[in-house]
C-alpha cells in the first residue's frame, strides 16, 4: 500500500486523533472485523443493518494497529489503542483517504462505466494489460464508494495501470466517484434502463453516466460506444475532450465490422485486423473492441493483444454454461435489466441445438415505476425469439410471462412458481437431454439457485 501517516488521515478526513503517534504509518486498511490481521487499520463502518463499532475491542484484541470510528466508544478502548481517530462518517473518511492515495498514485487510471458490461470489460480490460504492465483492478463488481475505496487501499508505488469499475444506482454518485478516481482514461460502454428507481428514465441514466466524462484529466482519453444513440452526442457536448468512438458505425475511430460467431465464441475485425474472443454473446465483441481500443491507446501491440484477447473469460455467472444429466443451463444469474436480458435471450437464441430451449427468469430489480411495463416487455421478447419453454419465478417476474402470454407464448409452455425449487420440479417435466436453459435475473433473486436444486435433485 502507498505510505499514509496518521497524521495525514486526520487531516484529509478533518478527524480527530484521540490516541497515538501522528507519525506512524498505515500498512493496510480493513472494514471487515472478521479477517482483520495483526498490523491492520480498522474502520468501523455502520450500514443500515449493522454498525460495526460493536466489534471494535475484538479487532484490537487481534491485533489492529488502529481505529478510525464515528464518535466515542468507550475511553478505556481509546487509550489504550494503539492509533484511534474519531471521523463524522466513517464512509466518508474512507472516500478522502482513497482520494489522497490515488493522488499520490503514478499509475494511469481506466475508469469503466455504462448499463452494461462494465464488469466484463474491465476484466478484459485487465487480462490484456497483463503482465505487460503493473495493473490494479478493482475485484467482482467493486464499483460504489466502499468497493472503489478498498480497491485503492491496494494501490502500490509500482502500480502502472489502475483499471476501476464505476457504478451507480442514485444520481451524482459518478461525480463522486470520477471526483475520487481522476481519470486519465474513461470508458461508457452504453446507455440502458437501469437503476431507474431513482434515475427514472434512459435520459437520467445518460446524464449521471456523463458525469465521468467531466472528471477525465486534461488531456486524457474518453471511450464510447459510437453506435449508442446517446453516446454517438457526446464528442459534440464535450468538444474541448479526446473522445473515440468504438462500433460499427462508419465514423468510428475503432471501426468493427465481419462479426461471425464460430463455436462457444466471435470472430470479428477492428481497423482491418482480426480478432477472435472466446465467450458468447456477440454483446461481448463491443466489450472486447473497448479494452482492446483502451490498450492500444495505452502503447499496446496488436500482434500482442490478438493473442491475449484468446485467453479471456467472462466473470462468474455471465453466461457461463453448466451440464448436467444432458441439459446445458446458461447461468447469466449475476444481474440483469431490460437491455441485458434480450441480449441473453439472442445468445440462447443463437446457440445450435437440436433440443428445446428454454428461459426461467427471475426479476430485475430497480426499474422503478417502469418495472412492470419492463417486465412485459421482456416476455414478449422472448415470445417473439421463439423460446419454447418459460418458467417465471417471483411475484414481479410473473410480469414476463403475462407479456409471453400476450405476444403468442403457449400457456401451456408458461410456468409461473414462487421459489427455486418449485422452478425446478417444473422444468423437470419437460427438458430432456440436449435442451438449453438460459437462467437470467437481477443479483438480489439468487437465481443461479435453480441449476444447484437441479444438480441436487439428481442426487437425492
């Protein structure tokens, strides 16, 4: 970790050092009670469901070299801790010391934002950088001010790229974090309806999703998705940045063109060259042509990146395929919104198979006052791909197969049940050896629940 002294955090954070050397140094943050180790600085968090000030006298027992808390404890715990610095907001201080730390950094910082594929690209992202360069990458979806600030707590003085997720579900949380990170590099990779609980529309996510674009540093890089109708704007709102455009579209500075799907993967061509990524979804070429365009602009060579590019994988649970007893399940159970569930069902869609197809789809979450309508409109995508068997599961998922229903699904092809299990004892009536189940929803349903019932039930 790049050296902070006590002494620096009360005064980035306006804390006050209630015991301790000023000049002592911090090695390691943590939040997390339960794997603190001897030496680390504890910060005590509370949440709507916690508050991790109660466990304050277990970590110094373990070892903690110091505190950093909201308010007084106990003044016995105080003095005799090793370091103890008392904040406002502990969420807060962890945002300025996260801050300091990336001020501090050498390394050049990619910030990845957008509806969809933020996670994939940056894990592209960062499989093409290394070992060509130092990198930091923030872990899973590490991407509101919790996440990205434990991500930078990790950032060492040999750190060269910094590749960080940017995520938000409230408007001005990209400002905030584009305020922390400073980008040197930005990447949207597209506008969609998501979180719309509280940015309402298209047009709300587009506006907050921007916001990265103004914290880029002077002369630093933005990467869009040229062919996004709300993206393609940007080089005319911004004209004072570096903006390039990745797509299709004829004015594209990273132009793709000749996507062919070949087996479990893509071949396509970027500028002239081509390349081939070994996922599925053709959703995922745009997310490849993003960190090879970052890459590239980082110095890379393309003979280099090609054959990098063939040792990628997605994250966990993005359409990662699982067999059993004959029947392949995709499980894209990570999350999930209106955007990214039709390009799922394309993939399922697209895949050769002799057997039946089928989609058990649990609910989006954070849609708002929409969320019924998109619901809707979601079955009656997967009425009009031809999908032969659909299993909802959950009260606001049974709005999928109300819009099935509606565009010409069978009702008898429909199953709408309550839990995992029930999902299961349904499609066991029906899949076969050679049928393909494509299990699809928002992170809070846990829907990759139904493939472990369905494994398990082979068992029993």
């Amino acid at each position: 970790m790049i050296n902070i002294s006590v002494r620096e955090i009360g005064e980035i954070t306006k804390g006050k050092i209630v015991s301790g050397e000023p000049g002592n140094l911090v090695n390691h943050f943590s939040t997390d009670s339960r794997k603190i180790l001897s030496g680390d600085f504890f910060i005590a968090i509370k949440g709507k469901n916690f508050d991790a000030h109660v466990y304050i006298e277990e970590v110094l027992k373990k070892g903690a070299s110091g505190i950093i808390a909201e308010g007084r404890v106990n003044p016995e715990v105080e003095k005799n801790a090793p370091n103890y610095i008392v904040v406002k907001n502990s969420i807060t201080a962890m945002a300025e010391i996260s801050r300091f730390l990336r001020l501090r950094s050498k390394a050049r910082f990619v910030c990845i934002t957008g509806t969809n594929g933020k996670t994939t690209t940056k894990d592209i992202l960062g499989a093409l950088l290394s070992p060509s360069f130092k990198v930091l990458k923030s872990p899973e979806s590490f991407n509101n001010v919790i996440g990205i600030s434990l991500t930078l707590f990790g950032l060492e003085a040999e750190d060269e790229v910094a590749v960080m997720e940017v995520g938000t579900n409230h408007p001005g949380e990209i400002k905030e974090l584009g305020n922390i990170l400073n980008p040197d590099i930005a990447v949207i990779t597209n506008i969609g309806d998501g979180h719309l609980e509280f940015l309402k529309d298209r047009n709300g996510v587009f506006c907050e999703k921007i916001d990265l674009i103004r914290e880029v540093k002077p002369g630093g890089i933005v990467i869009l998705n040229g062919d996004d109708p709300y993206l393609s704007q940007c080089r005319a709102m911004f004209p004072e940045k570096i903006i390039k455009f990745v797509g299709t579209n004829k004015d594209a500075d990273y132009k793709i063109n000749s996507i062919n799907m070949i087996d479990d993967g893509y071949e396509f061509m970027m500028n002239g060259v081509n390349f081939f990524i070994p996922v599925l979804g053709e959703h995922n070429v745009y997310n490849a042509a993003a960190g090879l365009a970052v890459a590239i602009e980082l110095g890379m060579p393309i003979n280099l990146l090609k054959q990098k590019l063939l040792e990628v994988s997605l994250p966990n649970m993005r359409l990662a395929k699982v067999t059993h007893g004959g029947v392949t399940f995709i499980n894209d159970a990570y999350n999930a919104n209106p955007v990214s569930f039709e390009s799922a069902i394309n993939v399922l869609k697209t895949i050769p198979s002799n057997g039946k197809k089928c989609v058990v789809a649990g609910a989006m979450l954070e849609l708002g006052e929409r969320s019924r309508e998109l619901h809707e409109k979601v079955g009656g995508y997967i009425a009009d791909k031809g999908i032969d068997y659909l299993v909802t599961v959950g009260d606001m998922a049974s709005y999928i197969s109300k819009g099935a229903l509606a565009r010409g699904m069978k009702k008898e092809n429909i199953f709408i049940v309550k839990t995992s299990e029930e999902a299961v004892l349904a499609i066991k009536n029906f899949l076969i050896q050679g049928d393909i189940v494509l299990v699809k929803a928002s992170r809070g349903s846990k829907m990759e629940e139904v493939i472990k019932c369905f494994i398990t039930s082979f068992t029993r």
